[in-house]
C-alpha cells in the first residue's frame, strides 16, 4: 500500500467516525481510554430527582469531569512554570491542552495555522500515537481530531452559540481526555527537553 493509498484510507475511516452523533461509538472511545463504569439506561424525563439518570454521553462526560480532569489539572499545578515550558513531558503535555482552550475561548482560534499552536497540536498526537498503547479507534479519532483542531475556523467559531458546542471544541475536549488517559497509563515523570520555539 503507499503513502497515498494509507492516508486515503485514513481519511475514509475518519469520516465515518461520528462521536457526536453515535453515544455506541463514544461509548466504545470512552472505554478505550479507561471509562469503566456500567452504563445505566437514561431517565431524563422523570419528575422524581432521584429516579433521574443522564443520558449515556453525559454520563460519560461526568466520569470524564470526575477522574480525568483532575489528571490535567494536577500536572499543571505540579510542573507548568509560571512561564515556558515544562522539563517533564507530562507537565508539558497539560500545557499543551491548555493553552490549545485558551486560544479557543479567548481568540477563537484565530491563530492556528501560524505554526505556534499546530506544533502542539502535532505534539500531542506525535507523542500519544509514538507510545502505542491505545486502540486503533483511539488512534484514528485523534488523527481526526488533529485535523479538525488544525482546521480551525475562527468565523464560524466565533459566529457559533455559547451553548452549543463546536467540532472544534468537541475535538479539543476529546484530546485532553487522551492526554490525561495518555498521563496515567504513563505516571512516572518523563524528561522533556523543550525546543527553541516552544
């Protein structure tokens, strides 16, 4: 097969990966990369608070809130310096997603594409993909993902509703839950020389 022929092939499975519509798909996503409680059938329409369940993605997106947040939010405080980058790959992985939501709330991504941003964005996949420890459907939606976060639209974010979600955002939150899966399948500081342009 070559290089064209793989990168076509890629691109095909990728347009058949729906996270955002498919909860079966997201589920599967979701327990690749370690979600692991039983999923109770949704209750939403219940008066009774206590007989209320969330839908299946949300409950996914609780656990995420719960267990790997904190992950991403730990590494910050422990190894992010108050300016440059981190010497532990970890620390600068959390740094990466950070400053990728903070362009995206702040600026709307205006400024992807000036190299500065892709190169996270690349780092974060180069360095989950080159590790080897996730499945093929966590390796392909981070590869879609990478592409959607590089194709940024700054009119069409910028134009969208506060309350409703972008690709963009969706892909952003998807890769910071892969890092922080990425992060405890990895606890041990690893060493991280920064390069002149990070």
């Amino acid at each position: 097969m070559t290089d064209q022929d793989e990168s076509s092939s890629v691109a095909n499975e990728q347009e058949n990966l729906d996270l955002s519509g498919d909860d079966a798909l997201y589920l599967r996503w979701a327990r690749d990369i370690g979600f692991n409680l039983e999923v109770q059938a949704p209750n939403v329409d219940t008066e009774n608070e206590d007989e209320y369940v969330p839908s299946v993605r949300q409950q996914i997106d609780d656990w995420f809130d719960e267990i790997y947040v904190p992950v991403i939010d730990a590494l910050w405080n422990q190894y992010v310096p108050k300016s440059g980058s981190c010497t532990v790959l970890q620390g600068e992985m959390s740094r990466y997603v950070g400053r990728l939501e903070g362009e995206y709330f702040k600026n709307g991504m205006i400024n992807m594409g000036d190299d500065y941003y892709d190169r996270m964005v690349d780092k974060i996949k180069d360095t989950v993909l080159k590790d080897g420890k996730f499945s093929p459907l966590i390796q392909s939606v981070l590869e879609m993902d990478t592409m959607i976060v590089k194709g940024a639209d700054y009119e069409k974010i910028r134009n969208s509703s506060f309350f409703q979600g972008t690709d963009v955002e969706e892909s952003l939150n998807r890769m910071k839950m892969v890092v922080a899966a990425w992060c405890v399948a990895n606890p041990e500081p690893i060493e991280f020389t920064p390069d002149q342009n990070d």
